[in-house]
C-alpha cells in the first residue's frame, strides 16, 4: 500500500486515470460486484454524510421537511407525463415478478413464471410521479400548500458508461419536490434552491460556480424551465452540479392534482423539483486535488487535523501523548475534528503520506526534540508548506489555519475557473478555443438545430444562459456564431462530464 501510494498518475498525463487512481487510493469508493454500481467506503461515506448534514440544515432553514417515498414506481405512472417517461424510458429498471424457486433441474434458484406483477415497476430514477400522485391525497384547498418536502435517497439510472461518483447505474441524492400555490411562488422556490446549492458549492466545497437557466434542449424531462450550477473542473471541462427545476403545472394535470383558490376556483397546483447528488464527491475531487492525492476543504473533511508523534522508546511516546491529549481536547472543545494517530503498526512516513492522499487539511508532527522545545511541526495540506510553531496558542492557531485554508482553496479554484473563461465572436474560433478546455461565451440564435450542430461538431453543449456577466457586452444582443441570425445574449458552451 505505501508503494502504491506514490504511483499516482499525474493529472498532466492522464487526468481520467489521475482520477480513477485517486478514488480508490484515497479509499473513497470502489466498483462493486453489481455492473454499474459502487460501493462507498467508510471515508467517502463520511465526507457525503459531512454534505449532506450541511444540506439538510440549509434547506430545513428555508421550511423544508424530510419524508420518503416509495423505490418502486407503477409503470402507469411514468406513462402520464409524457416527456417525462421520454426523457427517462432508457434509462429504467423495471421488475416482472415476485418471487425466485429452486430450479428443477438443481442449477440454483430461477424466477418462478407463477409469479408474473399484475404490472411492471419501475425502480425509481427520480420521484415526481409516485410523489406527485401521493400530493393529490394530500392536497384539496390553497390552505393545504405550500408543501415544502425532501427526500434523502438512491436512484437507478440504467448507465451503460460508468464512472466512480461521476456517473453510476445507482447513486445517492436528495430531490425536493414542492408544491405551490401560485406560478410566482413556485418559480421563486426554484430560484431560491439554486441558490441555496450555489452557496453550499462555494461556502463549504470551495467551488465556484456558474447559476443560470439550461436551454429547452437540456432541461429537465416535463419541466418548463431548468435552472442549473455549473462548475470548471481542472481539466477544462464543466460539471453540472445542482439542478432545480421549474414544473409548472405538468405534473398537477398529469395526476390531477387541483385545489380550491382563494377565489373559491379549482386550480391545478404549480410545482418544483431540486437535486444534488453523490456527483458533487466528483466535482470536490476534481476542482482541489493535486498530484499528492486529495486536497479536502476543511468545512468538509472529516478528518481536520491529524496528529502524528514521532518517539524512540515508550517512555518518550507516553510523555508526547500526555502533551498531545491536552491540545486534542482544546481542538475538539473548539468543535475540529482531530485524530491522534499514535498507532504503532505503521511507521510515521507512512502515516504521512495516507493523509495527504486522503487530503487532511492539517497535519501536526510531534518529536522528541519537539517535546522538549514546547513545539509543534505544521504542515498545511493546500500547499504542502510545513513550519515549526510554539504549543503555546497552537489550538487557536489551527483554527484560524482551517479558515486560511478554505478561503485559499477557493480562491484558487475561482482564480482558475476565471482563467477559463473565454469570449468568441466566430464560429472557427470557437472551434479552436473548444480544444483548450474551458468555458466559452458565445451568441446562439435560440434554435434546437442549431445547439445540435455545435453538439454534433465539437462535442460543447450550452451548459446555462448564466444570470451573472463576465462581459460588459454579455446580456446585448448580437449575431449567431453559427448562423448569423440575431441572438438576445451570450450563453455559456462546454465540453462536460
């Protein structure tokens, strides 16, 4: 294991193998025996547990509350909404029957042909129709709404290409699903959740991000508007991170799901749906890690602070252990995860490179000659610079070294994410541009065919039409790359994962 420790690919020969590499060395997730699907271990476990406690106290702070909903779904159910079962029938699951027997001839078990589902289910790939057929019990006057939910949960996507957290057949997430009273209220919901993602990206993960509203092509199946985080990834490529998508009324008509207004008028009601999923483990990996394994925010790792004590003998380990236990329980005091790692069946070179891999933001070395000096080694994990520093203070001093950290990460991820931006007027140099990486800003007439042809010919699609401006000329209107046809602002092309 310590030798495979220091093969890590480096990103500038292979990123994707850098990657792969990374997960499974950093011990975050390995393939599973089922095709498609991954099993997450204890320490990528932790760092999505991490994620998704700080979700769920954000979106509880905007009056939402948890329920759970059922895995399998009737087929009829995904019949009712048309682009909805479009944008989703490849993708499904689907279970025939109930029950397995021994088979006759002694080869194992076999699905018994008794056993036949009066209808199929679906293994839920996301949870809009079971829900939305279950708000129509729960629903009658404009006093049953807003119903505010979320749920915590897995899905299963049938992927043919997989990818550790990038892209499995089942991954982890969270889907909101509101239901409203009025078009405004819903569409505010969605913009609201959006950005309770875009802070939860740049606060605690340390990634920029880019909020704005996908084109008709990309939106959400059944949705009428889709609004989307984007992220740049070391690579040059985009990561959508989050999604929170406008519903309209699609859904209501579809399960006639109808109210009585203040008017004393039945309505249909209006909804929104929201998700983050376990994908957000790859845009982490992806926009900090280096060439020495992952670099972790602190906000986020589950481990902060490790301590490692270097001794010759059991008496010199007993006398650090008792200085250590005194400064681990200030640090713990001050609500930092810290672990003292004085555990004898590894050496400290060891140790030192499994938590740079695993990306630990800060490592403290204890001596012998540091015990007698009354000092520490610290070593941040961002930069990989070390220093010698007095115990004296040195809780506080931790602290405000976490802080440093995640402000650095951050401002290096965005310093690089703007780097990578670039503006084109034509269709050739985009084609160039595209080559390099990064996201580009381009006019686009608005149509289907023409998105399709970018597509089809460079392998960029238009990731959002962002809300901010990099530009002073990126809301005018100007001419179509392509076409030449009028095009009301720029938008936002890239290759992606």
């Amino acid at each position: 294991m310590a030798v495979e420790l220091k093969g890590l690919t480096k990103r500038s020969e292979n990123y994707s193998q850098w990657y792969n590499e990374l997960v499974v060395k950093a011990d975050l997730a390995e393939q599973s025996a089922v095709r498609g699907c991954m099993v997450i271990k204890p320490y990528g476990y932790a760092i999505w547990e991490k994620m998704q406690r700080q979700l769920d106290d954000m979106f509880k702070q905007t009056g939402h509350q948890n329920a759970y909903f059922p895995l399998l779904i009737p087929k009829s159910f995904l019949c009712r909404e048309a682009e909805h079962v479009e944008g989703f029938a490849k993708e499904c699951a689907v279970v025939t029957h109930y029950r397995l027997k021994n088979d006759p001839n002694g080869e194992g078990v076999v699905v018994d042909p008794e056993a036949k589902l009066e209808e199929e289910l679906i293994v839920r790939p996301t949870s809009e129709t079971i829900i939305w057929n279950t708000y129509k019990n729960w629903i009658n006057s404009y006093r049953d709404l807003p119903i505010l939910c979320n749920q915590w949960a897995n899905v299963l996507r049938w992927e043919m290409r997989t990818r550790l957290f990038l892209r499995t057949a089942e991954f982890l997430w969270q889907e909101g699903h509101t239901a409203h009273a009025t078009r405004e209220e819903a569409e505010a919901e969605a913009i609201k959740m959006l950005n309770v993602y875009g802070e939860f990206a740049e606060k605690y993960m340390a990634v920029p991000v880019v909020k704005g509203v996908k084109s008709a092509n990309e939106r959400f199946a059944g949705a009428l508007d889709t609004y989307t985080i984007e992220a740049m990834m070391q690579d040059g490529k985009a990561l959508q991170s989050g999604t929170s998508h406008f519903l309209g009324q699609n859904f209501a008509k579809a399960f006639d799901v109808q109210f009585v207004n203040k008017e004393n008028k039945m309505e249909y009601v209006w909804a929104t749906s929201w998700g983050v999923s376990t994908r957000l483990m790859g845009a982490l990996i992806m926009t900090h890690s280096d060439d020495n394994g992952l670099v972790l925010p602190p906000h986020l790792a589950p481990i902060q602070v490790v301590i490692v004590p270097i001794y010759k003998n059991e008496a010199q380990l007993e006398a650090i252990n008792q200085k250590v236990e005194g400064i681990v329980n200030r640090l713990r005091e001050m609500g930092i995860s810290v672990k003292y790692d004085n555990a004898d069946n590894k050496r400290p070179g060891f140790k030192f490179a499994d938590y740079e891999v695993k990306g630990v933001p800060v490592r403290l070395v204890m001596g012998g000659r540091d015990l007698e000096n009354n000092t520490v080694e610290v070593m941040r994990r961002d930069t990989l610079e070390k220093e010698t520093r007095t115990c004296d203070g040195i809780e506080e001093y931790v602290k405000n070294l976490l802080e440093e950290i995640q402000k650095n990460i951050y401002q290096k991820a965005l310093d690089f994410r703007n780097k990578m931006i670039t503006t084109v007027d034509t269709y050739e140099e985009f084609k160039e541009k595209i080559e390099e990486g990064g996201f580009i800003l381009a006019h686009w007439d608005g149509t289907v065919e023409t998105e399709e042809k970018i597509k089809e010919e460079t392998k960029a699609t238009i990731r959002c039409i962002p809300f901010e401006s990099f530009n002073p000329d990126d809301k005018e209107p100007g001419k179509c790359m392509v076409t030449g046809k009028p095009s009301a602002c720029r938008v936002l092309f890239a290759r992606s994962y």
